[in-house]
C-alpha cells in the first residue's frame, strides 16, 4: 500500500532545533502534515484531542520522557495502533531493549541524516 | 594510686587526640567553604548555559535560511545539500545534552561541598549542626534509563544499534 504523504504526524523533542530538524527532513521526504510537542505530557494531550498517524518522539524529555509517553500510547486502546518510533541519543543496549519490549517500531539514534529517517520509516509505513 | 594517674594520662591523651580532629575538621571546612566562595564553578555554569543558549539560537538561523533555501527551488543536489545540513545542525542536540548533563555534575559536586562543610562546622561546634546531606541514591527504574549521550569513542553506530533491535 502507497505511503500516504497527507498523513499526520506528531514530532516529540525538548530541543527546539530538533523539532525544526525533524519537520524539515519529513517535508524533504514528502509529508507535510506536521504538529510538534515539546515533552511527552504535551505529545499526549495532542494525541488524545486529534487523530494521528505517525509519533516520532525523543527519549530524555521532562516531566514525560518519550519512553513514558511510547507507554501511555501503548496502554491507550485509542492510541495504542499508533505506529512509534523513537529518535534519541540514548543507544545501551538496555534502553533498545527496554524499548522494544514496550511496543516501539522502530529506533534511531542521533546524530541521523534524512536517509536514515526514510530507511526507518519505509520500515514501519511501507516503501516509498 | 597509679591506676588513677593512668586513666588521667589516658584521658588527656584522647582529650589531645579529640583536639586534633577537632582542628583537622576545621581545616576541612575552611577548605570547602574556600573552594564553594571562591570556586569558577558558578561561573562556568553561567558559561555553559550562554553555550547552550548561543548555539540554540545560532542552529535555528542556520534551519531557517536553509528551509527557505529549500522552498525557493526543487533542484535536487540543493535539497541534497539542505539535507547535509540537517544533519549537520543535530550535533547542537547532542552538544545541548552534554552540557545539561555537566551543569548537572556541577550542581551535585557544589551541594555535596557545602553539606561538607556545615558538617564539619557542626562537628567543630562553631555553629549549630546541620543533618549531613546524604548523597543523592543511584537511579531505578526507568530513570536509570536516562543518560544522556554516550562518548563519541564509546556511542554505537546506527548499524549496531538495527542489529542490537533485529535480534531481539
């Protein structure tokens, strides 16, 4: 099934150049419609008051981290389908593991660059 | 009687060794109290934070004039190069965890100087003692979990990290 460009997606991060970051590859890839939230109690807010499909979300945020949001999604019969995927500084092999059992789809670390983002999303949505 | 002139010489023995911690916790909390006044450490938070604050806004004028680079034109090796871009400015992210994680070190290393010191005021009985502050417990549970950017020599690569998630 074709990608769908139109889709909503939600950007997570406490830095605000990353937001821009983020928003500018997706646009570069194709997506265009893009709301952001600066920690995960925000994220969840936007997630509860509007239908998305697609959360990339940081990990280390106050007062929720994007682990603890990846949760509450998870938890959330009405969110819980919500493809997920964390892009974070954070690489032990504990926190990818700690990820993956809580539901993420995927998992880039940074530094990334807009490759890296299209090969992790085509994983998750489909090729495109 | 010599048991009783014993027991004085050891009483003023331990009297004299009581003395010498005594001094000893004196000089130890002149020294912290020293090293908290006198310390660069408030000022290089203060420089950290103006790093923090400088390269933020220095990122986002790069962001910007490059998103609007990007929507002035379709050709390809721009939007190549715009890209390079992005990824180059995610080092601000990083450098911005880093520096938050030493402010932090900072903090910690300040209180745990100035608990030391007004416990050996209180152990000196130069002013009233003051409870000991205790150091700060390890992390549980998912905060164990936050730690910030490993070391450039240390960080896995994103390959290593596929693989780490394809096998689990």
């Amino acid at each position: 099934m074709a990608v769908n460009f139109n889709m909503q997606i939600l950007i997570v991060d406490d830095f605000k150049t990353m937001l821009k970051i983020v928003d500018g590859m997706l646009k570069q890839l194709g997506f265009k419609n893009i709301d952001e939230a600066s920690d995960g109690t925000m994220a969840l807010e936007k997630l509860r008051s509007k239908k998305y499909d697609l959360v990339l979300s940081d990990w280390n945020m106050e007062p929720m981290s994007g682990f603890e949001l990846l949760k509450q999604v998870r938890a959330d019969a009405s969110l819980k389908h919500i493809p997920f995927v964390l892009i974070t500084a954070e690489s032990k092999t504990e926190n990818i593991i700690a990820a993956k059992q809580a539901g993420v789809n995927n998992y880039i670390v940074k530094p990334f660059n807009v490759n890296t983002l299209k090969e992790k999303l085509s994983a998750v949505l489909g090729a495109f | 009687m010599p048991e009783a002139k014993k027991a004085a010489d050891d009483l003023r023995g331990l009297y004299a060794k009581i003395e010498e911690i005594l001094k000893q916790f004196r000089e130890i909390r002149e020294e912290a109290e020293g090293i908290v006044e006198n310390s660069q450490m408030p000022d290089a938070a203060l420089h950290l934070n103006d790093v923090l604050q400088h390269t933020e806004e220095a990122t986002t004028t790069i962001l910007d004039a490059a998103t609007t680079i990007g929507s002035l034109t379709d050709n390809a090796a721009v939007a190549e190069q715009i890209g390079r871009i992005y990824e180059a400015c995610t080092f601000q992210d990083i450098s911005g965890q880093r520096i938050k994680k030493v402010l932090k070190h900072l903090n910690t290393l300040e209180e745990q100087l100035q608990g030391l010191s007004e416990a050996a005021r209180g152990a000196t009985g130069d002013a009233a003692a003051k409870p000991r502050a205790k150091a700060a417990p390890a992390a549980t549970g998912d905060a164990a979990l936050m730690n910030g950017p490993a070391l450039s020599t240390e960080a896995p690569s994103q390959a290593d990290v596929d693989a780490m998630f394809k096998n689990m």
